[in-house]
C-alpha cells in the first residue's frame, strides 16, 4: 500500500532540528504510534550525518525490556554511564510519563547542563497548569499528529489516493507496512487495544471499563456535534448505563489527556469568551473509527469534518466552533494573530450556498473559507474564499512536503 521510506514528517522534524541546541528541554507529545519515536530516530541519525562529535542516548521507557529503567534511580544510573564528557550529548527519553515524578528528574538532567535534552509522552501532562509553571520557560512544545492527507498521499506508493480512502484507513505511519484493509484494521484496533485503551485503564485505575468504552463509541457517533458532560450523562443512563456527569466529566479528560480525542470549546463572536457548553469533540485519527465500528454508510461528511479540524490544529491554529447569536460557523481559526473562519459545505450546489449564506452574516474583515468537494482551483465571490476539500487539505508547503 504504502512505503513508510517516502515517510519524512518535514513539518515536525524540521521544528526539532530548529531547537536543536536551544537551552530548552524539547518536549514532543502525541497519541500513541503516531510517530514520535519516528521522529527521533530520523533525527539522531540526520545529527548524526552531521555532527562527529555528538553522542545519543536513547531510552524507550514504553517498552517492556525497559521497565526496570522506569525507576528514577535506575534511569539516572543508566544516563550518567552513558554519559560522555567530550561529545555533545543528546538524551532522548520516550514515553517518559512511565517514570514517576519525571518533571522534577527531567529537570534535574536539565540544570545540569550536561544535555541537549528530547522527551516524548503519550500523555499530554502540559495540560496541567502546574506542570506548566513547575517547567517555566524551560521547554518547547511539539504537537504530533498523525501522517496529514498529503503525508498520506505522499506515501503511496506510485502516489494518489482519494480523501475517503484516507478517511477510511486514517493516518497512523504503521498502516504503510500493510497491503490489506483487512491487516491495517487490524493493527489499528491493536493500537487502540494494547496501547490507548490499556494505558487509559491501567493510568486512571479504572476497573470497570465498559463505561468508558461506551463513552468513546458515543464521541465517534456523535463527531462535531455539540455536546455537554450533562447531555452525555442523561443520554447514556436512558440507554441503561449507570453513570453521572461528574464521571462523565472525568473519562472525557483521561480520554483528552491520552490525545484519542480534542475538543473544540465554542466562541461567542460578540463577548469573545468561550462557552462552558456545546464543545464539539473530534477524534485524533478516523481510520481508528473504521477499526472499531467498520464503514458506514453517511459517515463521509462528520468524517470530512473531523479531517478539517485536525488539519487546522496540525498547520498551528488556535481552533474555536464561532457562535454568532443562534448561528454557529464551524471553525474560527487564528495563528499568529490571523484569523479565519471555514465552513464546511453540505452536498451539491445547495449546500455551498448554504455555507456561504452563514459565512456572509459575519461583518469583519477577516478572510472567509467555503470548503467543499468543488473539484475545481480556489476562487473567490463576495469576498467569501471557495475551496476543494482535498485541494485544501494537499498543500505539502505546510507539512514540508
């Protein structure tokens, strides 16, 4: 199918090699298998090529044959043998949320000066305001996310494919090594089963996970439709299961934390202030949808949807749903004090104009996007921007393609 050798993650490795040297600790957070470690391996070997007297220390602390490195003591005892004082030492520590109380051990390695330091996590720990402050200015964030539509495309092999195909077999890099839809979901739901779901269980100490899986199924039915911890709840007890909106409340920021999903908070375009209700909830990766439910038949539009807003988050946009009195446009988009809004458009020439009609009720001047499957260039009327979908979603400028 495809061939994870055309696999370069441009965008992600050229912002690591950008802070390479930066008196910062590089922290690189994402879902499990979206490329994390891809990253860092294609990183030491590029400083590597370039760089004699460098000197990589690397530790997978997700991996079985290194759990007795998740222990602090043991984990220091093993950087400081490795440790050499005339190279330029680059520690890279994945999955380093295994290792308990790891913000204060990282920064102890950080203050020693000894290290250009690199650490990834499955779980996003900068979410906590705590964590934030602990760390100070000491870090630089990287978001990744799975391969983007034209990383996908990219990566074919003989190039070329459509966007439901992608919606269908998502953007996890290990699908490449498969030929089979039949293999690809299966490895997915592997993914979901041995990593996402058994870190979740096993980090939150929940015993009964029914409630939670319940709780995913109903996020994926009900992709860019909003919602609220107290809807969620009555909607989930009127179909017999026995919850409430606290815990409701709680698994949606396990399942936050773990970057299975993101929310999308709306944005009161009069007052400037986020909503506390009618967030919308996308999943990281919709080939993970086709794993665990198969294809189905009306699915193609939230899907579309999902892929939009992921895009957006991937190109470094603040995201926000844009409510306007009773009317809602779907994203209001903002990066380095740009700001757009995109309207994704229903079917044929009634549903474009639909789009456009909402975009028009908005009197400011800042840029205005239909997104459609227009097959056709970008053009503009009434200072509202029409784009194709797929034609949107291929501009390889943004992943350094």
């Amino acid at each position: 199918m495809g061939d994870k050798k055309n696999l370069t993650r441009g965008m992600y490795l050229e912002r690591m090699l950008r802070a390479r040297g930066e008196d910062k600790i590089k922290i690189v957070t994402g879902l499990h298998c979206c490329g994390k470690s891809f990253l860092a391996a294609t990183m030491m070997k590029l400083v590597n090529d370039n760089e004699r007297s460098a000197k990589f220390i690397y530790i997978d602390l997700g991996g079985l044959a290194n759990e007795s490195m998740r222990e602090q003591g043991v984990l220091g005892d093993y950087i400081r043998a490795h440790y050499e004082r005339a190279a330029k030492n680059y520690l890279f520590i994945d999955e380093v949320e295994y290792c308990p109380d790891f913000v204060s051990f990282v920064l102890r390695l950080y203050e020693s000066r000894k290290f250009d330091i690199y650490i990834s996590s499955s779980n996003n720990f900068l979410s906590d305001e705590k964590t934030r402050e602990t760390l100070d200015d000491k870090y630089v964030a990287l978001d990744v996310f799975p391969l983007s539509f034209a990383e996908y495309v990219a990566s074919r092999n003989g190039g070329g494919a459509t966007l439901d195909e992608y919606a269908a077999d998502g953007g996890m890099p290990g699908t490449l090594r498969f030929g089979t839809e039949g293999e690809r979901m299966s490895y997915l739901r592997n993914i979901y089963h041995a990593f996402i779901e058994r870190d979740i269980r096993e980090r939150h100490a929940i015993k009964n996970f029914d409630i939670m899986h319940r709780l995913i199924m109903f996020l994926i039915d009900n992709i860019g439709i909003s919602t609220s911890m107290k809807q969620i709840s009555n909607i989930m007890k009127n179909a017999g299961v026995k919850t409430n909106h606290v815990t409701i409340n709680n698994y949606i920021r396990y399942l936050l934390q773990s970057f299975l999903f993101y929310r999308c908070d709306r944005l009161d375009l009069r007052t400037g202030k986020v909503l506390e209700s009618g967030s919308k909830f996308y999943i990281a990766d919709t080939g993970l949808c086709h794993a665990m439910q198969g294809v189905r038949t009306g699915d193609e539009k939230k899907f579309h949807e999902n892929i939009v807003y992921l895009e957006l988050l991937r190109r470094g946009y603040d995201v926000h749903v844009a409510k306007l009195y009773q009317k809602e446009i779907d994203f209001i988009a903002t990066r380095q004090g740009e700001t757009s809004y995109y309207q994704m458009a229903g079917e044929g020439a009634d549903g474009v104009a639909r789009a456009a009609k909402l975009l028009s009720g908005i009197r400011d001047n800042h840029k205005k996007f239909v997104i459609a499957e227009t097959g056709k260039d970008e053009y503009i009327k009434d200072d509202i921007h029409f784009i194709d979908i797929e034609r949107f979603l291929s501009d390889g400028k943004e992943h350094g393609i």
